[in-house]
C-alpha cells in the first residue's frame, strides 16, 4: 500500500535547488503540477541518485513545472543539503 496516496513516487527525479530564506524550490528536468507529478500536498525528497537522503517537505504551492514552495524545511538537514 502506498504511503502518500495511491503512489509513492509522483513526478519524475530531477534536480532541484533549495532557497533556504524563502522556501521555493526551482527544478531542472522537473514535472511539478501536472498531471500524475508532484502536487501541493505532496511530499518531496531531497536527496541524491546515490541514495543519500537529506530530508522531506510537504509541497504547499506549485508555480510552474520547474517552481514549487514548501512549508517548512525543518525536515530537512540543512548544512548537509546545503552543498548539494
């Protein structure tokens, strides 16, 4: 059974940026908002394609395919995100 719905894995893994003063998101080779991606309510996983994991963060708008914001980064490990 899924944890976040019907699917555990929306949209598709690109790479993303994190701005730490005002929470938004940007993304390259992103798909957020459309359909069957990542939506507001989701969670997103910030990690790498090695399998190293930085955090999650609920998704709270979505501004375009490549722009989203999130609630909060207290999930995520800051100084080790940082560099990525």
């Amino acid at each position: 059974m899924a944890l976040w719905g019907n699917n555990d894995a929306k949209g598709s893994g690109g790479t993303v940026t994190l701005n730490y003063n005002n929470l938004v998101v940007v993304g390259s080779a992103t798909t957020f908002g459309q359909v069957g991606a990542a939506a507001t309510g989701d969670v997103i996983r910030f990690g790498t394609a090695f399998g190293v994991h930085y955090g999650d963060a609920v998704i709270v708008g979505i501004a375009s395919t490549t722009q989203l914001s999130i609630a909060s980064t207290a999930g995520l490990n800051g100084s080790a995100i940082s560099g990525v």
